[in-house]
C-alpha cells in the first residue's frame, strides 16, 4: 500500500499490462523486508508469550521449575535461525531486487501516457500532430468534427486536415495508430517554384475518404539496462561495498594532494624551482612597522592591489570547488558504510525486538490482536524514529556510520534484559491494579 500511494501517479493512465504492476509489487515487498520482519517479530512474541500468560501456561511451565529464559530457548533459536536468514537476504537477494525494482520504477516513470483521445480537448501525445475531436461515440472509435494540425516540418503549423467523421482503430501489432476520415479537406502551405517562401503557395485538397497513420512506438515501454543502475548503494552486496568504498577514498585522496599542486602557481615564493632550505643561525630582525604597500613605488600600488586581490578569489574559488568535491566524496562513503552496516542492523534488530517482546507478552498477559498490537506499534515506533534519525545523522556527518546505524539497538537492548529481568522476577510492571494499590498507599501516608 505505501508503494501504491508513492507511485500512483507514475503508474496511472499510462496502459501497462497487468504483469508489469505485479512485477513492481513483488520487488517492493521484497524491499520491505527490512522494515516488516522486525515488526513481525516484535508482534509474534507479544502475542505468542501474552497469549500463554492469559491462559495460565507459563505458570504452569514455572511451577513445574522451568525458568523463563530456558522456556524462551526454542524460540531464541528460531529467531536467532531467522536472523542469519535476514542477513543472508539481505546480503544476497535484497540488492537484486532493488536493482530490478529501481530499474523497472525508471522505465515506468519515464513512460509516456496511453494515447487518449477526448472529447473538445486537443491531444499532443503523438510528436508532431496536435488531434482534437468534438463528440466521440460510445464504441471509442467513431469520431466526429476531426481536426488534426501536422506541425512534423520545420516551418510551422503548414499542414491542417478537417473531416466531418472518422474510425479509429490500431493495427494487429498495435504499433501504429490509423484513423479512416470520411468528408473532409486537407490544407497545406507549400513553397513557391523560384523564391523561398514557405507560405507562397496554398492548395486545398477535398476528399471522400482517406487515411491517416500514426507511429505508436514510442508508447512501448522500453527497458533500460540494467548495469547503468549496479553502482546505487541500495543495489551492492557487503563485497561490493566494500569495493567501492575503498576506490572512493583513494579517488578523494587522490583529489586531496592536487590541491597544493594547484594553488602553488598562485605564490611566487614556493614556486621557485630548487627551492632549498639550508639550517642557519636565526638572527633577530627588527619589527617593520610599515605596511607591504609601502616598499612599492607609489604609481604601482593600485595595480598591485588589483592583482592581488584577483589571486585571492582564485584561490578561494578554487579552493571551494576542492572542498566541495572532497565533501561529495566523503558523502558517497558515508551512504557506503550506511548500507555496509544496514546488512547487519536487520539481523540484530531482529534479536533485540524480540527479547522486548517475548517478556512483554509475559507481563502483560494478553493475546490475540488487541493490546499486543498496540504495544508492538508503540515500541517499533520508538525504535524506526531512533533509527531513522540516526541514519540521518549519519548520512549527514553528524554521526559515524556505526553509531548512526547501531543507536536503536544500544538504546532498546538494555530495555530488553531490563524487560526479561522483570518478567523473570514476576513484576507487575503493567498490572493497573498494583499501581492503583500503590497510589493509595502513597495517600494513606500522606493523610496520617
């Protein structure tokens, strides 16, 4: 639903067969994986231990000395089984279904809208010919009062066709367009036979019957190549990161040394060729106390200033046209790492929701769809805003890379031990009923 509401308008009035809108559907659903499974897992543990909470079961499973981490061991495996799962697919399978979909959403956004023709509305679709028609018939093919201006030339409007009726209709390959007009004439404006004028001559054909033909291949979606789409950090696996995180900073390394090469010309006194520097006995000089302009004769200050102000804003021209480049390559390795770290986020992820979810359900003991959703929908949402602003951060440089992605998962992992702790020790830390106790005590004590 949230890939239908983003992408409605690209997907809308355009005649894509019904494969292609699957196509996308399925690559998207994939590409949300990895905010759906730790949902998911959240969720299925509240509901699993809330629903053995409310009918007495983990009573039973204490009573009968079995503590409640060994009676979470089982499920411990299973997600930690479904955690490697979650990394392998997002190592392996994530990347190539992004590249299919970020391809595929490419050649959709750049189709062009099914040919359409309404009525008393002129269509500009089809490239060169401007059609409007003033009734059409129920059918979709019978048209009425046809007016077609042919602006193909390179004069102009030359060319105008007007017929009482026509049929439209696509031929068996649907590659062209064809409409029989009935009744009508045909205007054209040509040039003369000695003198270049394009508006010399004027001929009026009338017709019977003719024929007009349009291409429609250019409605055909084409498909794009995907290899164009293989650098996109959405689309790399850990190796290939890795790769180019790599030739990214030997690139901005590599920029960063020709900076001095650059503003070396700009200084006289280091552009000296053999320029050595031999150790002598400083002497103490005495303080100038005049100004540089001082030791130049008085009729060439001027240009001096002139000149030297001009080598400034070279310099700091060129310098922030260094720093700007070396500021994106230091953003592409940040967008590198980001995802390099992504891989491992949705695994530990994962972990960490569900050990807040197995002893929440203990504590509150409730199943089924109610609280649990609730409670599940409250956690993930702490848990995906901390999330997204630290990847923020992080793309932005406020963060490091690690931190960034890693901060939800260091902010809810003690809430776990602490909620795994209290489910083990049998607290009522959602049980109205204790904090409705313990507030008329607090007002007993208050009134004595």
């Amino acid at each position: 639903m949230l890939f239908l509401f983003k992408y409605i308008d690209d997907l809308i009035g355009k005649g894509f067969e019904w494969y292609v809108i699957l196509e996308l559907l399925w690559y998207a659903s994939a590409t949300n994986v990895a905010m759906a499974l730790p949902l998911a897992m959240l969720l299925s543990s509240i509901m699993t231990f809330g629903a053995l909470g409310e009918n007495y079961e983990l009573v039973a499973i204490k009573a009968a000395g079995i503590s409640l981490q060994k009676a979470m061991m089982p499920l411990v495996v299973l997600v930690t089984s479904l955690s490697i799962a979650a990394f392998l697919f997002s190592d392996y399978m994530l990347p190539v279904a992004n590249l299919k979909m970020g391809s595929l959403l490419y050649d959709v956004r750049n189709q062009k809208s099914a040919f359409l023709i309404e009525e008393g509305v002129f269509n500009n679709s089809i490239q060169g010919y401007s059609i409007r028609v003033q009734k059409k018939d129920p059918d979709g093919q019978t048209l009425y009062k046809v007016l077609i201006y042919d602006h193909t030339g390179t004069n102009g409007n030359l060319t105008v066709l007007m017929a009482d009726t026509g049929k439209m209709y696509k031929t068996d390959d649907d590659r062209k367009l064809v409409l029989l007009l009935k009744n009508g004439v045909r205007y054209e404006e040509t040039s003369g036979d000695k003198v270049y004028n394009p508006r010399q001559r004027f001929t009026r054909f009338r017709f019977r019957e003719t024929e007009q033909e349009f291409d429609l291949t250019g409605f055909e979606m084409k498909r794009t190549d995907e290899s164009l789409f293989k650098s996109n950090y959405a689309m790399l696996n850990l190796r290939q990161l890795s790769y180019y995180r790599d030739s990214t900073r030997k690139e901005a390394d590599s920029s960063a040394k020709t900076v001095l090469s650059s503003i070396l010309p700009m200084y006289r006194l280091y552009s000296l060729p053999n320029l050595s520097i031999t150790k002598t006995k400083v002497k103490k000089v005495p303080t100038y106390k005049n100004t540089v302009l001082d030791a130049l004769p008085q009729e060439s200050r001027t240009q001096a200033v002139i000149y030297a102000q001009g080598q400034v804003r070279s310099v700091s021209d060129m310098l922030n046209v260094k720093a700007e480049e070396h500021e994106s390559f230091l953003k592409k390795i940040r967008r590198y790492m980001v995802e390099y770290q992504r891989k491992f986020t949705l695994s530990f992820s994962c972990l960490v929701l569900f050990s807040i979810g197995a002893p929440l359900g203990a504590i509150i003991r409730k199943g089924g769809l109610g609280l649990p959703v609730v409670m599940s929908i409250i956690f993930f949402l702490i848990f995906h805003i901390i999330s997204t602003i630290g990847e923020k951060s992080a793309k932005e440089g406020s963060l490091s890379p690690v931190m960034g992605m890693w901060i939800a998962i260091f902010v809810l992992a003690p809430l776990g031990a602490f909620l795994t702790y209290k489910a083990t020790a049998d607290s009522a830390l959602f049980d109205l009923d204790y904090y409705k106790q313990l507030f008329q005590k607090l007002i007993k004590r208050k009134d004595k």
